[in-house]
C-alpha cells in the first residue's frame, strides 16, 4: 500500500506532466497565432495585388479601345484618298 508521501509525488509528477503539456500547447497556440496573422497579411497584400491588376486591366481595356477608335478614323481617313 502507498503511504501518503508517494501519493502526493505521484500527484506532485502528474500535475507537473500536465503544466508540461499546457506549456506545449501553449506555444502551439502561439505559433499558429503568428502563422495565422501571416497569412492574413499575405491574403490582404494578395487582395491589393489583384486590385491594381484589375485597374491596370481597366487601363489598358480604355487604352485598347482608344487605339482602336483612332485605327477606325485612321482607315477611314485613307479610304477617302484612295482612288479608283
């Protein structure tokens, strides 16, 4: 039979064990904090990447479509100088 001495060291380990393995998960937690404010700030540069594409995009539709106003005139203008 256990004395009351060896019970308590046993308690005494398991409640040491257990501190171990809060402080385990502690920096667990920890790390996947970090990891997860990281990626958030890679979703956010992401989203600002995609919205200066998506103006750029816009940009050049605007400037496509100037050109080919100006082509439009251009051919018009030389089908009337050309002769038959």
């Amino acid at each position: 039979m256990e004395t009351a001495s060896e019970s308590l060291g046993h308690i005494v380990n398991s409640v040491q064990k257990t501190a171990d393995e809060i402080a385990q998960i502690a920096a667990s937690v920890e790390e996947q904090s970090a990891a997860s404010e990281e990626i958030a700030r890679n979703i956010e540069d992401i989203s600002h990447i995609a919205k200066k594409t998506q103006e750029s995009t816009e940009h050049l539709k605007r400037i496509f479509d100037e050109l080919n106003t100006l082509s439009q005139r251009l051919k018009m203008t030389i089908d009337e100088f050309k002769f038959e």
